[in-house]
C-alpha cells in the first residue's frame, strides 16, 4: 500500500492509542464516568454531534444516562485544543429519550457517511471505533451459545452472558476490486439496492476458509463474468456500516473479449467498462459515484490518476 493512496481512505486515519489494557482496570467505567479529564462521546443509533467548527461535539458525564452502554475508545496521542495528549475518551450509547435531553434537534445528529471526510484524523478514529461498537452490541444482547441476555464488561469490548460464556467484537471482511481490462479501462456494476445509474466497483464479502486472493477472483467472476488475474493489494479501511472491514484490490481481466462482461441479475443489474475519458464525461450526470468517505471512491482516482471533481 502507497502513503498516497493510504492517505485517500479517511475512514482509515487516526490518531489514537487504543490503550486496551486500561479496558480490564477493575471498576474502569465508574472511573472513567467519576474523572472529568474523560471526553464523552454520545452515539444515537450510530449518528453524533459536531460543534460549529466541525469537530467532534463532547458532552458533560452528567448529561448521560447512567445505564447507557460506555464504550472506552482509547487516549490521545497527541495535544489539541479540546484535549491534550493522553486525554481519555470514550462513548456513550443513549436512547431516543437521553438524546433528546442532550440535543433536541434532531437534525444535529449526523450520521459518519455523510461528514467523514471533514473529520481530523483524531475525531475519523474515533466516530468510527464507537459506530462499529455500538452496532455491534446493537446485535449481540442475546448470547448465540445460551439464548440468555448479555451484559457489557471490560469498557463495551466484551458481552457476557449469565454462564460466563464471553462474546467480542467482529469484524467481516470484504474484498473491493477496481478491474481494468487491456485498454486500462475500469469496470463498474450498478446494484439492485441503488439507483439505476449509480455505478461503484465490484465488492463482496470474504467466505469462511477463503482467502482474500480467492475471494476477489469468485466475486468478480460471480458478479460479472469477467475472470481476473494477479490481484494486487493497495489498502484497507473500516466500514462501520454495520461491521465491515473494506480490503481494495486492482486486479486484471484475463485476456478475452471484454464486452463478455453480464450482470449476475440478482445483486448486480449492469456492469460497465469506462474509459477515462468517458468517466469524466458521464460522472455525476448520467453516471452517479460512490461518495467521498469510501475505498471505492479512493480506489476509482487511484485508476483515474487524480481527484474526480464531484461529490
């Protein structure tokens, strides 16, 4: 993975010392709640608050609801006007009725998707810890071995059910590829879940026993028909949308006739190949992108060899 190209994934920047052994310190969240150097970070169904300037919003412990789920997040590793280095932070999961109390109005929630990329490095690091957090304990208040209601231990890092089965956080990896065929044009599909003239690139979810290689070659092929080659690695960032870790991928059609490519029918209804010029020409007219906070966005101007002057 090139510097450059790292610095294009923004959910994937931070600056943060995760500080996981400070997760287990006995009696860590009344000691996290009782020290007012801690910032606190209330997350509503995955959305949080921005101050004017843009930056994260942090609310007092004494606005919070004492039974809401804390999630530590980790410590500053470097100095800032709202918290100098070493500064704890964690967030709080609230209700509708505790963010209602805390900001009434509604629209002042704001979801990560939408302003990700006007986030510092700091702030990205940690929206994007507490949302794939809190969307993990969304699922996970009945334990999978038992049936029985969990409790969060350890900070928010770990559910536990009555017998003391524990259950961690997930992760589900999945592969992203910008194609290119023998004119170094790019292929975009159209999902069924969009609209029909947004295109993003090819992606799906890695399989159990599957490596990540193996997975860009089955879900191209799946997706498109186009058989590929030589997959190359170029980064990976979170996707906290529910619990994805995004891993981007080049890879190359297999030497053949290129308007082979079909849709699968099912996930995909169109697939098309792009020249660079033909991009620039349909891009945010005829042809939608994927948004700014996306490897697939990232990915599709590295092939372009720049910015795409859109949204």
């Amino acid at each position: 993975m090139t510097v450059e190209f790292a610095a294009r994934l923004p959910l994937a920047r931070n600056e943060l010392d995760r500080d996981a052994e400070h997760r287990t310190t006995p009696d860590v969240e009344r000691t996290l709640r009782e020290d007012p150097a801690t910032r606190f970070l209330p997350v509503h169904r995955g959305a949080m608050l921005r101050r004017p300037d843009g930056t994260l919003r942090f609310v007092d412990a004494a606005v919070l609801p004492a039974d809401g789920t804390l999630l530590y997040l980790g410590r500053a590793v470097t100095d800032a006007e709202d918290a100098p280095a070493g500064t704890r932070f964690a967030a709080v999961l609230v209700d509708d009725a505790a963010a209602a109390r805390i900001e009434p109005d509604a629209d002042a929630w704001e979801n990560l998707r939408m302003f990700g990329t006007e986030l510092s490095a700091r702030d990205q690091g940690l929206a994007v810890e507490a949302v794939a957090m809190a969307n993990w304990h969304a699922v996970h208040g009945f334990s999978p071995r038992t049936g029985l209601a969990t409790e969060s231990v350890s900070a928010g890092w770990v559910r536990r059910d009555p017998e003391g089965h524990q259950h961690f956080p997930r992760t589900d990896a999945a592969i992203i590829v910008a194609v290119t065929d023998r004119e170094d044009r790019i292929l975009l599909g159209s999902n069924a879940a969009w609209d029909a003239n947004r295109y993003s690139l090819l992606a799906g979810f890695v399989e159990p026993g599957e490596s990540l290689e193996d997975a860009v070659r089955r879900e191209v092929l799946e997706e498109s028909g186009v058989a590929v080659e030589e997959p190359e690695y170029l980064g990976s960032q979170p996707w906290p949308f529910p619990a994805s870790l995004m891993v981007g991928f080049r890879a190359r059609a297999v030497d053949g006739d290129p308007t082979s490519a079909r849709p699968d029918g099912v996930e995909i209804l169109d697939v098309r190949w792009f020249s660079r010029e033909e991009l620039r020409a349909q891009a945010g007219d005829t042809v939608l992108l994927p948004g700014r906070t996306s490897i697939a966005r990232a990915l599709i101007e590295e092939w372009y060899g720049g910015p795409l002057d859109l949204p």
